[in-house]
C-alpha cells in the first residue's frame, strides 16, 4: 500500500511553476528603442527635406532597407531558437519515454529466476566439494566406532569443522540468495515510482512543446509589427517634411518579408505516446502485485534447494520457520 499512497501522491502532484526558458530572442522588441537607435525620425525629416526619395522612385531607400533587414535578422533569430528548442524538446520525450522500463519491470520475475539460478550455478561446483568432503568425514568417523574407537575424537573434530564449513557456505548462499530477492523487489518499486515520476515530466514537456507554435507565431509578428510601425514612422515624418512634394507611390505599399519554412512542432504522434505509456503504467501496477508473487515463489524454490546436511547437528530447523513467515 505504500507504494500506492507514493503513487498517488505524485499524481496529485501538479507542476505549480515550470522553468523559465531562458530566451533572449523571445523578449519582446522595443519600438522607441529602435527607432532610435536606427535615427529614423532625424533621417525622415532630412530626406523629406530634400524630397528624397524622389516621387518616381520605386526601391526602398537606404533607412528602409536597413529596417527591413534588421527586423529580418531578429525573425530568423527567433525561429533558430525555435528550430532549436524543438529538437531539445524532442530529445527530452526521447529521454522520458518509459515503455522500455515498464517492459523490464514487467520481466523482473523472470530476471529474478535468472539471477537466482546464476547465483547458485556459481556456488554449485564448491558446494558439491564441501558435502562431499564432510560426507567423506562422517564415513571416517563411523568408521571408527565399529572399531575400539582410537582417534575417534580427532575424527570427530575432523567431521564436525567440514561440516561446519559446509554449513557456513550454504548459510552465505542463502544469504545472497534473500539479498538478492530483496534487491530485486527494491528496485522493482523504485523503477515503478521513476516510471511515474518520467510520465509527469513527458506531460511537462509535451506542453511545451505545444506552446512552441504560438511562441513562435508571437515573436514573428511582434518582428513583423515593429517593422511595420518603424517604416510607417519613417515615411509619415518624411511625407510631412518635403513641403508639399508627393510620396513616391511604394510608400502605400507594405514592405514584403522572406518567406520562412516554420519548424514541425505538431505533437499528434506525442500525444499517442503519452497514451501509450500511460495505459502501459496502468497495465504494470495491476500485475505488481503477481509479479512480486512470483519473485517470492522462485526465492523459495531456489532457498529450499540449499538444504545442508540432514545429520549436522548444528543445524537448526527453527530456520525454515522465519524464512517461511517472511512478508513478501
């Protein structure tokens, strides 16, 4: 149940306050500083005074066309950011996606056997040795007492240090055997509750994701509007200075903008994703439960095969009892 509370509770969880993205491209331009900076009002009025542009002209004049390439500059750095957040994004929903893991949580009873059985492969060559060298003793021992029992106390020692030693190493198998099991089952709760932990985190970032399109959008037209106001500024200031002389007819005209190939922010194949995983945690925390079961099962059958001598007289049965009441 503990694990559940835990579950919940990051469920319930909601990110109050996201990171803030660190993006100077994305800070809204300043009309006044700019138009400043570019000294549009000084330049209009002179050129306005000379009549320059003249009425027939049809190019954009030298302030305009700095304008334009200005705000052109700031568009391509803001859709650079965006090319590069996206792929950001992109990779962290790599990162996060928790399939694999559910998977492997899903195997873990499997693992355990594997593990289990390795364990005991491991130790099966010196345990034969050991039993066979204090089986080998016994049979010396009993030897003796059908005889007038010289030595039997030297043998008996001789007896009860292989069988102690035998004992000893089927004490620390069975050690590392439940070390094992407890391992397994720690790591099974710790990788569901990460699993969780990820899934919340692919939400977060999935809406970021979603908002790169309006960001975007956003800091193009306000590139776009600021444009737009700095050439309005210049050709206004400069119709009111040429002393009654006509604009040139362009002046009517907004000026045209490159044409930009917007990144692909689209999050439908995303969204499956999150569905995905989500169904797939759900799926997992029903089989935890029959999963931890099995691990459990198999720890008993492997336990059970390290049985030491029936005749060790140091062996306690009261043993089995406490393994065999062990929680799962």
């Amino acid at each position: 149940m503990q694990l559940f509370k835990k579950l919940l509770n990051i469920l319930g969880q909601a990110e109050r306050s996201r990171a803030h993205v660190d993006n100077p491209f994305l800070v809204p331009l300043e009309f006044e500083s700019l138009k400043r900076e570019l000294n549009i009002v000084e330049q209009a009025r002179r050129h306005g005074e000379q009549g320059y542009p003249p009425v027939e002209a049809t190019r954009l004049t030298a302030i305009e066309e700095q304008i334009r390439t200005t705000l052109e500059s700031e568009r391509h750095k803001v859709l650079a950011w965006a090319e590069a957040r996206i792929a950001l994004v992109q990779t962290r929903l790599t990162a996060l996606d928790i399939v694999g893991t559910v998977k492997r949580c899903g195997e873990f009873d499997q693992a355990f056997e594997r593990a289990a059985q390795d364990l005991l492969n491991n130790y099966a060559v010196r345990l034969q040795r050991l039993e066979y060298r204090a089986r080998e003793r016994e049979a010396e021992l009993c030897a003796l007492r059908a005889q007038n029992h010289a030595g039997y106390g030297k043998q008996q020692k001789r007896r009860n240090e292989a069988l102690g030693v035998y004992q000893d190493e089927i004490a620390d198998v069975r050690n590392e055997l439940m070390a094992l099991k407890h391992e397994f089952l720690e790591q099974l709760e710790s990788d569901v509750l990460a699993c969780n932990e990820q899934l919340v985190r692919y939400q977060s970032v999935l809406d970021e994701k979603r908002n790169l399109k309006p960001r975007l959008a956003s800091g193009l037209n306000k590139a776009e509007m600021v444009m737009a106001g700095l050439v309005q500024c210049y050709r206004a200031e400069n119709q009111l200075h040429r002393n009654g002389r006509r604009v040139p007819a362009y002046f009517s005209d907004s000026i045209v903008l490159q044409s930009l190939a917007l990144p692909d922010s689209n999050t439908a194949e995303d969204e499956v994703n999150l569905a995905l995983q989500q169904q797939a945690l759900t799926q997992l925390i029903e089989q935890l439960e029959p999963i931890r079961g099995r691990i459990q099962s198999s720890f008993f059958q492997k336990y059970n095969q390290l049985m030491p001598l029936s005749w060790l007289p140091e062996y306690p049965p009261a043993m089995e009892n406490r393994i065999a009441a062990e929680p799962v």
